[in-house]
C-alpha cells in the first residue's frame, strides 16, 4: 500500500469517535486545541448505534407492553394486547438514534473538531497514518478510542438471525417466539428482560454461580427473584456444550451447575459473553506498545490515563479494569485525558464512584463497594437494607426490590445498591454520597419526598444514622 505524507498537524488526534472519543475531542477543543478525530464508521460508536441508545429505546418499549399487562391484572383496566408493529416500533428506535447522531456531528461541527473518515494506523508516538487522508502529526498527543466488539465464544459463528451478539441482536428479523440467552451480565439480563416482555419463551444461563456476578450478593439475588417470576428460566453455573442451527431453530445443550445435561431449543440464540477491545490494525507496536493477555492498552499513570509511550493516552473500552466499560465512563475519562492535554490539572476518575445500572425489569443501579468488597478490603462494615415493599409507593408500583446500604462502623457510606423499578433514576443520589464520602448521619438531616420510592433510601439512612423511623432497630 502506498502511503502519502501531507504534512496534515494538529494538536491532538482522536482516534475513534465513540463516547471517549467524541467527549475527548469536544472537550480538548473547548479548550482552545486543535482536534482530528478519526472514525471509521459513525461518530457515537456502539453505544449510541448498536447498544446503550437503542436497547433502551428497545426497553422502554417492553416496559409499556408491560404495562398493559400489569393494568388487567392488577387494577381492572380492561386494557388488552393486541399486537406489536414491529416495523412501527423499529422506526421509533431508528429515529431516536438519528437524532442523536445527528446531535453529536452538529455539536462537533460547531465546536471546530475536524472529523476524518478512515482507519488509522500508528506510525510512531505522535503520528499516525489515516487511509485516504495520509500522515497525520500530533503536536500534543494521540488518544485511543477504538472501543470494542462483542467477544463470542469458540465453534459458535453469528449469523445475524438465528445466532446473534449483542451488536446485531436488536437489527435482527422479527421478534422471534423463544430465545436462549447466553450470558448473565448487564447486556444479557437486559435483553433476556426485553424478549420476555415481548411475549418470547426465556433461557437465560450464566457460567458464574450468581447473574450480574460484579455485583453485591443481595442484588443477584432480587434480580434473579424478580427474573424468575416473570417467567425467565434462570440457569446459572451453567454452560453451553454445543449449539447447531437444525430446522430453523438452534439446538443447544447446557451443563447445569448439579453436572445435568439439559437439551434448550431456540428460535434464536443470543451471545452476551462480554466484549473484547479492538485494536486490530491500530499499529501498536510502532508506537511502542502493547496489549495485556486480555487485549487492553493499561495506562501507566492512571491520574492522566496515558500510556508508557509519553503522550499517548487511552481512553473507554480499551482500558482495562478497574475502568468499567460503561459509557459515562467514557465520558469522564475522555475529559479527564482532554484536561490533561491541555495542561490542566484534572481530577481523576474515581471509579468507585461510577454508576452502575442494568435495565432490565426489575433493574438494578449500585455505586461503590459490595459488601463483600468492602469486607474483603478490611473495613469494619455495618448494613441497612429495606425492601421496597416496605414504603407506601413500592406497594403500589408492587414489582418488589430492595435498597442495601454497605458503610463503615462510625464511618463512611461505601456502597448503596438498589433492585426494583425505576432505580436507574434513583442512583444519582448515591453517586452523590458515595462520591464525598458522607456518613449515614449526613444523609439522614435531609427529607426524601413521601410517597416516592427513593424514601426508601432515606428511610436506611435514618436507620444507620441513629434516627430509624419505620424501620425497627
């Protein structure tokens, strides 16, 4: 291949335009630098093309087919199902997602970010070469921002019908009558969730003893609970053996956690094993760099996300944990490395105070420490819980749930985790208290709104802090 050198600079080249790649490159030039941010496919990325945008679109859906169903059963609205357009339901999703495309091109637009259409290719610490568009040259620095894709398991190929990943799942034909979900993390229990509701018959096995296993004891368990009664066979410590495609339908044979050989058959068969960074082509090595026996780029300061090569900052999927792989996580390491270009001093991300929600029904939302985690980390741990049950607007919403509250004896918040509706809405507090650090005291002077489902939350705190009112100490 014939490689030109146009002799094109700028101050910081943005490889990958997902979340941490745009959020980079709006915030650099905000700062005043020169940005070219090269994608070669859409700015946005998967999550705003292929996952967090159009899967919850996808989920909210669910929830109203939802509830219809809960309005018969529960309160004598003689409301009936008749049927789902899919076609109609698609277009919505669709134009939900070009909007937010076009958002993000006009809001780059405007902020003067220059944005190549290309692959590129690393040529050294400060250069790299882009197809079509030659060498380009980083005054500052280079940031990575290539993402990842989904991780699929050996012998098993998708075909985007009857086997899928968690990229093409939503693009496949249809609503199909059964699926088997493979995969108990956030991506797989959301999709399990939204197939349910869409009226398919659910398995869903996970390798681990526990879904959403990252997550606190108590939380697996509600959610499995909440699961398992609206009709989703729940399998975990279980494992996919083999899986074929035979008359239109896969065949697929579990191991279950007792050693049991059990035959699953699926109109569809989608793949949520979790996701590998891309970095194929990147040209790494002539940079200097390379990749851990898991695929990421590790930063070696992690107060300014930039790699053993000076200038060199990675961002998003490609770091390895304890960054999270979520988008708003993104998003903050993105401003965190932009500051840092620029000279600035910028605060670290601190992980722990990153949200964690899973939307499926019911969801999840947790931020900090599991109970286990803040045990195994030596702290002197004291925990409240309540379910939602127990407040007057958790009856009424009657899907159950639970808040738990992980603090140190005399110290401390260190994790809130919630199960039940809506709670992805009702996390932004806890991020709050996680995230400056205040005591169960602190948070009990202040007055959570009755009837709402966030009293819940209040109600732990005055509990731990000394001043319980409905809950008996």
């Amino acid at each position: 291949m014939t490689r030109t050198t146009d002799g094109h600079e700028t101050d910081v080249l943005v490889i990958g335009g997902g979340t941490g790649g745009y959020s980079t490159a709006l915030r650099a030039a905000s700062l005043g630098l020169k940005v070219v941010l090269v994608e070669r496919d859409k700015v946005g990325g998967t999550c705003l093309h292929r996952g967090c945008i159009p899967s919850k679109a996808m989920l909210h859906a669910a929830e109203l087919v939802d509830g219809i169903a809960e309005a018969g059963e529960r309160w004598g609205v003689k409301a009936t199902l008749d049927s789902v357009d899919w076609p109609a339901l698609v277009a919505t999703r669709d134009d939900i997602v070009a909007r937010n495309h076009r958002g993000v091109v006009d809001h780059l637009a405007h902020a003067a970010v220059e944005v190549v259409h290309g692959s590129a290719e690393l040529t050294g610490p400060r250069s790299a070469y882009v197809t079509g568009h030659g060498t380009i040259a980083a005054r500052r620095g280079i940031v990575l921002a290539t993402g990842s894709r989904p991780r699929m398991l050996p012998g098993l190929k998708a075909d985007g019908h009857h086997v899928v990943t968690s990229d093409d799942a939503l693009f496949a034909p249809g609503l199909p009558r059964s699926v088997l979900v493979l995969g108990g993390g956030a991506i797989g229990v959301e999709y399990a969730s939204f197939h349910r509701s869409m009226g398919a018959d659910v398995t869903l096995v996970e390798a681990a003893d526990r879904l959403v296993p990252l997550e606190d004891v108590d939380v697996s368990r509600h959610l499995t609970r909440g699961l398992k009664k609206r009709g989703i066979d729940v399998l975990t410590g279980a494992r996919l053996t083999d899986a074929d495609v035979v008359t239109e339908e896969v065949s697929a044979t579990v191991r279950t956690s007792r050693g049991e050989t059990r035959t699953v058959r699926a109109a569809r068969l989608l793949v949520a094993v979790g996701r590998v960074p891309v970095t194929e082509g990147l040209g790494l090595a002539a940079a200097g760099l390379a990749v851990d026996e898991r695929g990421h780029v590790a930063p070696a300061d992690w107060s300014r996300l930039e790699t053993s090569v000076p200038g060199i900052h990675v961002v998003g999927d490609l770091l390895p944990p304890p960054s999270l792989g979520l988008a708003h996580a993104s998003f903050a390491e993105g401003l965190l490395v932009a500051g840092t270009l620029a000279g600035l001093s910028t605060p670290a991300v601190d992980y722990a105070a990153v949200p964690r929600v899973t939307y499926s029904s019911p969801q999840t939302a947790a931020v900090g420490l599991t109970e286990a985690r803040a045990r195994d980390a030596g702290h002197d741990v004291v925990v409240g819980s309540m379910p939602l049950t127990a407040v007057a607007k958790g009856m009424v919403h009657g899907r159950g749930g639970v808040v738990k509250v992980v603090a140190e004896r005399d110290g401390r918040v260190l994790g809130v985790h919630l199960v039940g509706p809506q709670v992805s809405e009702m996390i932004a507090e806890s991020q709050l208290i996680v995230g400056w650090d205040a005591e169960p005291a602190d948070v009990a002077r202040h007055v959570h709104a009755h009837p709402t489902l966030s009293e819940a939350v209040g109600e732990v705190f005055l509990t731990l802090g000394g001043r319980g009112l409905h809950q008996r100490t």
